[in-house]
C-alpha cells in the first residue's frame, strides 16, 4: 500500500505544481515514520514517473533531484534506477539521467552499514554497465546516421564519453568498482563483453577525438582488475646488494640447495625492491663474477664454477616463468649481457682467474638453456672479442697446458649421468670394471669437478645414495679369492672415503636417506651420525656406538699389533671400523701403563693406515672425542696418536691406489681434527696437497670480543656497500657463537648508531636517507643466512620492545624508523613465503640454541584469544562495526589468518598475529607519537611490497577493525591502501574494505 500511497503522493505533488522544497515537507507528512525511502524505492518512483512522456518531466526530475541532494535516498539506489532504463533511443531522457549521473558519481560516499556500502559497490558496477551500452547506442547511431542531425548524436555521445571519464577517472570509484566485480563475477563478465562491442564500436568511427577518448576508458576500465599489481620499477638505481648478497650466500654455503626456493627468495627480493628485469639479472651475473674472482683456491673455487656455468641458467630458466612473457624474458637477458659486457674489468679480471673467455662459455649455455636467441648469442660473443683483443695480456697469460675449470665442469656434467648408470649395474658381475671407474675419479681434481657438477645440478643426493649402495654390497662376502678379496677391500674404502668427504664438503644431510624409504639403516648412515665429528658436534667416547662386541675387538687388537700383513680375505671391514674405537683404547692404555713401546705404536698407526684407510678415518674420529674428555695432562699420548694416523706411511704399500686415497683421508681427517686442534692449542702438520682445503676456517681474530668484531665487519661492510664471502662467513661464524637474539638486537643496534651518526664526509655523498637504505638492503642480505629464525625475534621480541617503551621511542624516529619498518616487513615477507617450504641446508646443519618456546611466549589458541588479544580487543567498544548480526559480535581480533584457518601453532605466525595485535592497539590508542610514526611506515611498506593484499599475504593476520583505524592516518587514507591491506577474497573482508572506501 505504501509504494501505491508513494506514486500517488508523487503524482499528487506533479498536478498541484509542487516546489521541490514543499514536496520534501509534505513527503515527510505523508510518511512520517516506518521504513526509509530507500526501502520505499522513492528514487525508482521517481525516475519511473519522470520518464513516462517522450521527454523527461523536469518538475519530477527537480524532486529526485532535491532528495538526492538531501541525501533522502541514497546513491546507489538512484544509480540502480538509472541502470534499469534501456530505451536509449529517447535522447532528452537519457541526457537528463547523465545530467542527474553528473551531480554525484565524482564523490560518491555512504556512512551506513557495510551492507549499504556492498550495495554502492553493485549500484555502481550497474552503473557502469548502463553507461557502457548506452555510449556503445549512441555511437552506432552516429555511425549509421539515424539522427536528423549529426551533431546532436555527437553530443549524445560525448556526455556519455565524458560521463565514463569522470566516473573511471576517480580511483575511490575504481576501488569500489574493484569489490564489485569480485562480489558480482557475472556482472563483469558482461561488463567484458559490453566492452568489446564497445571497442569495434568505436574502431569503425572516424572521428579520432572520439576514438582517443573511448581508448582512454577502456584502459581505466581494464585497469581495474590488475589495480593492485601495478608498481613502478626502480629506475634511479643501478646496484642492488641484496640480490648480489642472495646469490653470493647461496654460491658459498649452499651450492646443493634446490632450485625453487632460491627462485622465490630472488623473486621475493626483485618484487619487494621493484627491480627492473634487466637490472635483476644483471645483478645475479655480477654476484656470480664477483664470487668467482673471490673463491680460495681449489673445491670453493669448482663450487663456485659450477654455481656459475651450471646452476645459474637453470635458475634463470625458472625464473622466465615467473616474469611474463617469454620473448620479453630472452630480450631481458640479452639487455643483461649487454650491460655485463659494459663492466670489462670485472670480465677481464674473471677470464684471467679462469684461464679462459668465461662469457662465451657463459653464452652457449644460456643458448642452450633458451635463454638467448642465436642472433643475440653471436652479437655478444663478437662485441666480447673484440674487447678481449684490446687486452692482449689476457691471452698470453692464458696457459695452454691447464685446462680451464669452467670448460671441466661443463664436461663433468655428462660424465655424472654416466656414472650413475654405471653405478646401477650389479657390482657382484664386474667389480674390477666398476673400480677402475672409481679409481679414475680419484685421480686429480676429478673427484671435486664431479661432485661440484652433480651438486649444482641436483644430483648429489642419488651419487651419495648409489655410493652407500655400493659400500652396503661389501659387506656381503661370498666364495673369494685373493684378487676378490682386495678389490672388495678397496670398493669398501673408496665409497667410504668418498661418502666422508661429500658430508665434509656439502653437508651430512646430502647422504641421509628417506627414513620412509629403507628398511634398514645403512652402515656409513649410522656410523657418519653417531661416529664422526663435525663443527658443533659435540661426541661422547664412551657412546655404545663405540663399544662393540669384546671378541672382535680383541682378534682386532692382536691383527693390528702382529708383525704379519693384514689379510683382506673373508674380513668384515665394517665390523672392523666400529671395532678400531674399542682397540684404540685398549693400545692406548697399554702404552700409557707401558705395554707398549713407542715403536710398536708406530707398527700398528701403520698397520691402521697402511691398507684401508678408512679404519684410520675411523680411529682419529674417535681419538677427536676422546681428547675433548681428557684433562691438559692428559692429551699427549692419545694427540701423539692423531700425529702418527695422520702422517706418512713408514711401511711400503700394496694395495691399489693408495696415494689417490691418502690424500682424501688427509682431507677427511684435517676437516677432523681442526675444532679439537685449536681448542687444545695443538699443532699437526696435515700433508700438503697444493692448496688450502680449509679456506673459511677460523676467520675470527683470537682474543677479542665477539660484539666488537661483530661492529667491526659490520662497519666495513657498509663502507664498502656490499656482503663478499668472507664476511659471509664470519656473519655466520658470530651468528652461530651468539646466538640469534644477540646477533639481530646488536645488529640493529648498531645500525641505529650508524644511521645516526653519519659522518659530514659521508654526507657530501650520499643523503642520510641513501645511506640507511643501503643498510637496510645490507642488513636483508645478512639475515639472509638465517632467514626464519632472525625474523621471529625481530617481530616477536625486538619491534615489540621498541613499540611498548617510550624510553626506545627515539630509536623509531627518521631515518632509522622508516628503514627499520622496511627491514622487519622484508623480513616478514620472505619468512612467510617461504617458511612452508624445507629449511635450507645451511641452516638444518647449524645447531643453534632454543630461542623460546613460542607456544607459552605467545598462548595463542586456535580457539581462544591470548590474554595479549583479550587486552587488545578490551578498548574497542564499537559493537556496530558491521551490519549484520554475525559482524556485531566480531571481536576486534578477528582477522582474515582465522577465518582461513591459518595454523596458530606455528611460531611465525603467533609471531605475526601477536604483533598485528600490537599495531592496532597503537593505532586505537588515544596517544600517539614516534611509535604511531613507525607503525604507518610498517603498513605503507606492507602495501608497497605487496602486489595484492591477499590469502598468501602477511597482512592477513591484521585484525579487520584495523582498518577503519587506519584511514583515519592521513597518509594510509587512499582507496588502494585500503584494498591492499584487506583480504578480499572474504565476503568479510570485501565488506570492511567498501565501507571503508565509501566513507573516505
């Protein structure tokens, strides 16, 4: 009755001539209380009784036009009725709906609930369609010639031009309609389709004016779903040390790494820096150069090569897939090269240290990779040359006679596939064949060339696991002979020599096997975990693994110490290994008692090292645990022991490739004894093999405080403006002695003194903004080596520390503040996106100390807020947030993380609710000051990286009150931070997110 009393009413006022004003008083008489106009649908009564007559009746038009602005209906019910009429031949009517269009869609807003405000969002999306199809009308009128006159349809039309541009032009419009079109998938779908008759429309007039005008509209109407994903690249810079610091961390301390994290970590960084392409890549070949030119001699330097030659182009192979489009990837790489080609003194440095042109090398593999077309390959290589013949040195210096590493590690590629297959044939049938493949990778450096190539390629782990296989079959004796006997003495030693060196070199964790996948653990597994020492690892001599059964150990201690020749036949030679700990002890205590003489001692070392050396490698792992136990007097026998395994063969030798595996064992045994070496103060001369095998050992300088060198390398680090691999090193040496609460609080520290106390010299070249951000971009690198870890205790202990005292308020200031925002958000990020994924290999190898126990520091439930949230959410008495009745009781600490149902009992994420929790009580606070400073650039560095604010973001643990909080900031009130910080792939987060647009 009340729509019929409405028209009426309205008809009423039409016949009595009606002001506008009187219209609105007596509206109010007729319908004094009850429901509101827009529940009465007055805006589509009106438009309905005005468009009833070939031309619109203006008197009823002024009405609709006085409640407009009168606010008595809303805007999105007036552009919902104008978006049901369709009958775009009558052109007064229609030109009088763009005027009334006109009066509002550039500052469209709605205070009511986030209902109201999901409905501007459709309205406006209606809207939109409507003045689509009826500019798209208009147009093929003009083109066919219907009108009486040209000119009147070209007016027709250029409202609807204009009318487009002013509403598409304003970004809170787009913002809003960026909701639609995820509320209404349909409606944008159509819209789509409107858009292209909209195009070929517009293409097939010859009015240019027109033509760039529409152009102009279907951009900003494209825009609108990829709003959120476009940045502007970095075009100002030209170095970027956390790139280089990236790829120089995972060259030194993680060539066996898998390729797709370092993929996503490289990603992360070029997305959150906005690194152009070209420049990105650019970085990775400097990085790779500098490492190169860097590495010490020997393994480190085949690691790095093959890092370089091998590795890198397959990663840059999965990186084409994440950059778009496949031809602009390869123009890219080609735009690197070419810069690369600019820095000849690092080239003709590198080509000198490599013995050989490392960018043609560099070059053909990226051609086979796909990375360069042959025309760009060819046009490198030629401008290369040509820079080489204006150095002649280079090739004079070239040595002939030493065959360059890259060119080996790109021939040790293939040799690994066959060695694997060769691997896999039944070693029972031709053990011979199969040692003399064995023996020939002993010769030289090809064992190094080989496991540095399987490792930059992936295939470390099968070459370990078919070498356990291999030292598992020997353990299997059958009806042999001498000969057999010998050559499965040999097989035995070799794969455990080698098996010893890869742990040493890559890491024990390339050797484990899959726990689901084996029956039974493998010989040198159990022995390589519970037997030998390594950095950290702390051995207990009296373990069970080094007690074995009493007989054997005495028929060993007899073999040892007679005068005859050790024979190899039907002897169990891992028996004899776990055995060797046990008879170690009993002829150690018979010298000290005085049993023996030093002579015989000298007899059994021999005798220990004479055939297979693995029981030597054996017997010094347990001899490393057993002086740790001793007291100062008590060590000099059982090191005097170390000295005689370790030094040369008294006796003559008769097994096969006996120096080959010395050396290995030195190498093996050096890597040994070095923790117990220096903490005994010991001297052991390890024979000499041409070059240091331990290049990164003991870098910190002795007798200093672990703070000050710390701040030292720190200081030299930012002087020089990149991290070099000796630093590396040391950062994680300090890392792994302190601990990584004392590594990230003084790091920080210290960078806050720095960023403070930039000297005037400093100054003159460079702003004190350039130099803080270097140092963020240092100070990203070097968290780098322990990523996860270093993160939970700046968000979780350090930024809360700072943010809760007014004492550290100073701290937050510009320009520490800003860059310490953009530090713990980088920091945020790349824990997040890659803390699903397995920890690297370098940081499962470090044993570091209990950091807390997050659970009790953050008592987060899945169920129950913590008392932190409890606190937090106390303050908020703004129960009418929301409209509907489930919005009302939401608790200020609802965030979208719950609503997907993120797991809460993992510390990054307590870590990051927790701290969310914090921003938006800070924000809520009636008192702000520098706290409230560094909490917006927190956020606006959150937008800034972010290329979305979605499911997968960090920001999805910020309670959905925070929002409203937010935009009162002045800096954070723009409709796409607003989209950026909620998640709209909720229903409830596309709510908050319109209200919040609409009432800016």
């Amino acid at each position: 009755m009340k729509v019929v009393n409405l028209k009426q009413a309205i008809l009423q006022a039409w016949k009595e001539r009606w002001s506008d004003y009187q219209w609105a008083i007596n509206m109010k008489k007729f319908f004094p209380k009850g429901a509101t106009w827009d529940i009465l649908n007055l805006a589509e009564a009106l438009l309905e009784q005005a468009m009833i007559g070939p031309s619109p009746n203006p008197l009823i038009l002024s009405y609709l036009k006085y409640a407009i602005s009168s606010q008595m209906v809303s805007y999105s019910t007036v552009l919902t009725a104008i978006s049901k009429f369709d009958d775009f031949s009558r052109d007064l009517c229609i030109q009088a709906l763009l005027d009334i269009m006109d009066m509002f869609c550039d500052r469209l807003s709605c205070h009511g609930k986030a209902e109201e405000c999901i409905g501007l969002c459709r309205a406006l999306l209606s809207a939109l369609h409507w003045l689509l199809r009826c500019t798209t009308a208009s147009a093929e009128r003009l083109r066919e010639g219907l009108e009486m006159g040209a000119t009147t349809g070209e007016k027709q039309l250029t409202m609807c031009l204009q009318q487009l541009q002013k509403i598409l032009s304003s970004t809170k419009n787009r913002a809003l309609l960026h909701i639609a079109k995820l509320e209404e998938v349909s409606s944008w779908t159509a819209i789509e389709q409107s858009l292209l008759k909209f195009g070929e429309m517009f293409a097939s007039l010859n009015n240019s004016h027109l033509q760039s005008q529409a152009e102009e509209c279907g951009a900003l109407i494209r825009s609108i779903p990829i709003m959120l994903s476009m940045h502007s690249e970095q075009l100002h810079k030209t170095g970027f040390p956390t790139v280089h610091a990236v790829v120089l961390l995972e060259g030194t301390m993680n060539l066996t790494g898998e390729m797709q994290p370092l993929v996503e970590q490289l990603m992360m960084v070029k997305r959150m820096q906005r690194i152009p392409t070209p420049l990105f890549v650019l970085e990775i070949w400097k990085a790779c150069f500098v490492g190169l030119i860097e590495s010490p001699e020997g393994i480190e330097e085949l690691k790095w090569t093959a890092f370089t030659f091998l590795k890198i182009p397959q990663v840059l192979v999965k990186l084409k897939k994440y950059v778009q489009g496949d031809k602009d990837f390869t123009e890219d790489v080609n735009c690197a090269f070419e810069f690369l080609l600019k820095l000849t003194p690092l080239l003709d440095k590198a080509d000198q240290r490599c013995n050989c042109d490392c960018i043609d090398l560099l070059l053909q593999e990226c051609s086979k990779q796909g990375l360069l077309s042959e025309l760009n390959t060819n046009n490198l290589k030629e401008k290369r040359a040509a820079d080489r013949e204006e150095a002649p040195w280079l090739k004079s210096a070239e040595n002939a006679n030493i065959q360059p590493n890259p060119r080996l590690i790109l021939r040790a590629e293939p040799t690994v596939t066959n060695i694997l297959k060769t691997m896999d044939a039944d070693h029972s049938k031709t053990p011979e064949g199969l040692l003399g493949v064995l023996g020939h990778m002993l010769s030289g450096k090809s064992l190094d060339l080989l496991l540095a190539a399987a490792a930059a390629t992936g295939k470390l782990k099968s070459f370990a696991q078919k070498f356990i296989k291999l030292n598992e079959f020997t353990k299997h004796i059958n009806n042999e002979n001498s000969k057999g006997a010998s050559v499965r003495a040999l097989l035995f030693d070799i794969s455990f020599l080698m098996l010893c060196h890869v742990a040493q070199t890559y890491g024990s964790e390339v050797i484990l096997s899959e726990s689901s996948t084996v029956d039974e653990v493998p010989f040198f597994e159990t022995w390589m975990q519970t037997c030998m020492p390594e950095e950290g690892k702390i051995l207990n001599p009296d373990h069970p693994c080094f007690r074995p059964n009493s007989t054997n150990v005495e028929s060993l201690v007899a073999l040892l110490n007679s005068t005859f020749e050790m024979k190899h036949m039907q002897m169990k030679w891992h028996e004899a290994c776990l055995s060797i700990s046990a008879a170690i002890l009993e002829i150690l205590n018979a010298w000290e008692n005085g049993v023996l003489a030093f002579e015989s001692i000298q007899k059994i070392t021999d005798n220990i090292k004479g055939k297979v050396c693995s029981l030597a490698v054996c017997a010094v792992a347990w001899l490393v645990a057993h002086v740790r136990m001793l007291g100062l007097d008590e060590r000099e026998k059982s090191l005097q022991m170390i000295r005689q395994l370790v030094g040369p063969l008294c006796s003559e030798n008769t097994l096969q490739f006996y120096s080959e595996r010395v050396v290995i064992m030195s190498s093996i045994l050096e890597h040994m004894c070095a923790d117990v070496l220096q903490q005994t103060a010991t001297q052991i001369k390890f024979p000499s093999t041409g070059m240091d095998t331990m290049p990164y050992w003991n870098l910190l300088p002795p007798k200093r405080p672990i703070k000050e060198v710390l701040t030292s390398i720190f200081a030299e680090v930012l002087e020089k403006g990149w991290v070099d691999s000796r630093s590396i090193h040391i950062f994680d040496t300090l890392l792994h002695m302190g601990g990584v609460y004392w590594f990230c609080n003084n790091l920080v520290k210290m960078f806050n003194v720095q960023s403070r106390s930039i000297k005037f010299q400093e100054l003159l070249k460079e702003t004190r903004k350039e130099y803080t951000l270097r140092a963020v971009d240092l100070l990203y690198s070097i968290f780098c080596l322990d990523m996860q870890q270093v993160t939970l205790i700046l968000l979780g202990h350090i930024l809360p520390g700072l943010l809760t005292d007014s004492a550290k308020w100073h701290s937050l200031m510009d320009p520490p503040g800003t860059a310490l925002a953009k530090l713990a958000v980088w920091c945020a990020l790349s824990s997040y996106s890659s803390h699903k994924g397995q920890a690297s290999s370098r940081q499962k190898k470090r044993h570091r100390e209990d950091i807390e126990d997050y659970i009790s520091l953050f008592p987060l439930d899945d169920t129950q807020p913590s008392k932190l949230m409890r606190l937090l959410s106390s303050n908020e008495d703004d129960a009418n947030v929301l409209a509907s009745p489930t919005d009302r009781s939401m608790s200020s600490s609802l965030s979208a993380s719950q609503m997907h149902t993120v797991n809460m009992r993992d510390p990054l994420n307590r870590v990051l609710a927790n701290l969310f929790l914090l921003i938006s009580s800070i924000l809520g606070a009636k008192t702000a000051g520098p706290h409230t400073q560094f909490v917006q650039w927190f956020m606006e560095e959150c937008v800034d990286c972010l290329e979305q604010g979605s499911r997968g973001s960090i920001l999805q643990f910020m309670p959905f009150t925070t929002v409203s909080e937010l935009v009162k900031v002045s800096a954070m009130s723009s409709p796409k931070v607003v989209l950026a910080i909620t998640d709209l792939s909720l229903p409830l987060g596309r709510r908050v997110a319109a209200k919040a647009i609409a009432a800016l």
